[in-house]
C-alpha cells in the first residue's frame, strides 16, 4: 500500500505497508464509494446464487465499519473528528446506492444497518428473530468492511497495531464483503433453493474495556459467548469439528483466545480442534471476519474440506465486541 510508508530499521530505508485489497473491485475508491463497490460485488454474487429481488418479505441487516480505530486519533485530536459524521453517511446514504448501483428495482421491505462485529452479531440475532416470528419470511445478512484506507492504515501505525518490520506482531489489513441468504431450511426447499449450511445460536457479549484502554486480555467475554453457543446446540457442542475464529497476527487478541481457551477446555469443551482463521488469507476484516468465517464453513462443506459437520464461529473486536455461532453442514445437524 505506497500511500502509507513503514521504515525498516534493519535496511534503514521506507518501504510501504503491506495488506490485503480485493483487485479490481475496490481500486480506485475510497470511504463511502469503496465500502459500495465491495457491497455490490457481493450482493451480486449472492443473487447469482440465491435469487432474491422482489420479495416484499424479505429483509436486509447490513454490518459496516464502525471506524473504531480511526475515532481513537479522533478522540486524541491526531486526526480531524468525522466520525460521527462518516456513520451517519453509511446509515443513510450506503443502501441506496448500492441498489442503485446493482440496478435493483424492488429493495428488500426493512434494512437496517448495524456497526463493527458487535453489529454483525446483532445483525443475525435480529435475522433469525425476525424470521422465527414470522414477521419475514427470508433476511439478507451481509457484512462490508475496509482497512486498507490510507487513514486507517495510518491509525493502526499509530496505534502500534500494524504489522511492520519493526513490529512482527501486528496486524495485516484487508477488505471484504459477505451475503448470505437466512431463511426456515423448510421454506429454502419448498422454492428449491440450495442450502448450503444451517445457522445457530449466536451470542454476543462485551468486555467492559477496549483494545487500548490498558487493560490485559482475560478472555472472560469471548470464553462466556462461546459457551452461550455451545449451551444452545442440541449436543452442547460435542461433535465439533472445526474452529473459524478471528486471530489476527495481533499478540493481544492471541492472548484473549489463548485465555478463552484456558477456561473452555477446564469445562472439558472445544478439546484438541483444527482451526481457520480469515486473517490468514484476508487479511484484518473488521466487521466482515465472522460473516466470512461462515462462508468459508458453507464452502467447506460443499467442497468436502471442512472434514467434519459442525463447525462453530468466533469473531473479536478491538471495541471489546465478542461473539460466537454455530454452523452445521446441510441436514446434519446433531
């Protein structure tokens, strides 16, 4: 990334920071026009899979950036505040153009749209009530998020969370937008649509401090939504197979799952598992990485590398968001 230069004590020289775009989607836009562009090439490639234009009952929960990192310069006076205003943008202004832009002539009857990976947690809780209720029949759930903006890659130099050749342990920035498609597996057969994995039990919890506030990793919240998850899934979690979570290459978020891990594993859960991580191949996606993490289970199934039927999800934020879903393969679950 040339626009943000890191200096290489070694070969006393600058070199650019390094992360992760998506190409040809995103080249070329920045704030509001990026997160569009991801969003459309997601949503359309949803379409292509699912077909869902023109159902009044069909709903839309949208999870986008909640700029935390960029708000904590913000709130120093390193950078100027727009925080409040770059949201109010997203709220009102992402949704219509991303119809416009797809060229969608009827929406989807309620959108709302949610921040950070708290606000993706909200999001499908939101989803599933919705369609248990009756209130819609079929919800799109999607998440969009960048930190490859030359603003944001500052901040995280700033903050001491980049990766740089004098920092190993920071974190490599990317970009992504998720859709999925949630609806009663019943109604999904009846209209012959492909099921690709069933959806469970998400939970959301929050550690009363953030990333940078000085407080160490404990690991309480993320252990507490996990076990949330596992509690709500007919065998407790027991058949397990796989891991998605969200370790980033950030020593801290490491050593909150390494504590979560602790306190899952003296309840005898979660013993001994494989895991995925997005970051590795993606890089850092925000508000994106649980939603990409359910993907990545989906394809797994499909193709027949997940190696097993159940897998559950984890996803951390440097807000001090935690949570955790579950995720069966198509008519297994246990």
């Amino acid at each position: 990334m040339d626009e943000v230069p890191v200096y290489d004590e070694q070969a006393q020289q600058t070199e650019p920071a390094r992360g992760h775009t998506v190409p040809m989607v995103s080249e070329g836009f920045t704030g509001l026009g990026r997160l569009t562009a991801l969003a459309c090439a997601g949503l359309r490639d949803l379409g292509r899979h699912t077909p869902w234009e023109g159902g009044s009952r069909c709903g839309l929960q949208l999870a986008l950036s909640n700029d935390f990192h960029r708000r904590l310069l913000e709130e120093k006076g390193q950078l100027p505040s727009r925080h409040g205003a770059r949201l109010a943008e997203y709220t009102q202004r992402l949704i219509p153009n991303l119809f416009k832009t797809i060229g969608v002539r009827e929406s989807p009857g309620e959108c709302h749209v949610l921040f950070g990976e708290s606000g993706l947690l909200q999001a499908l809780k939101a989803a599933v009530i919705q369609i248990e209720t009756g209130r819609l029949d079929r919800c799109i759930v999607g998440a969009v998020d960048s930190l490859v903006e030359p603003q944001v890659v500052t901040a995280l130099g700033q903050l001491g969370l980049l990766r740089t050749p004098a920092n190993p342990v920071g974190i490599l920035p990317g970009e992504a937008a998720a859709f999925v498609m949630l609806e009663r597996p019943e109604a999904a057969s009846r209209r012959g649509a492909v099921v690709d994995a069933l959806l469970e039990a998400p939970s959301l919890k929050a550690e009363p401090f953030h990333r940078r506030s000085g407080q160490h990793a404990q690991g309480r919240a993320l252990s507490q939504s996990i076990f949330e998850t596992l509690d709500a899934v007919r065998d407790r979690g027991a058949h397990t197979g796989l891991i998605v979570g969200a370790l980033n290459g950030d020593a801290y978020r490491a050593q909150d799952w390494g504590n979560a891990l602790v306190q899952l594993r003296m309840a005898g859960r979660l013993t001994d598992l494989r895991e995925w991580h997005p970051a590795a191949s993606f890089g850092e996606l925000g508000a994106a990485t649980g939603l990409v993490g359910l993907c990545m289970a989906a394809r797994g199934f499909s193709r027949g590398y997940a190696r097993t039927d159940h897998v559950l999800v984890w996803t951390a934020g440097d807000d001090g968001a935690r949570g955790a879903f579950y995720v069966h393969a198509p008519g297994s679950r246990a």
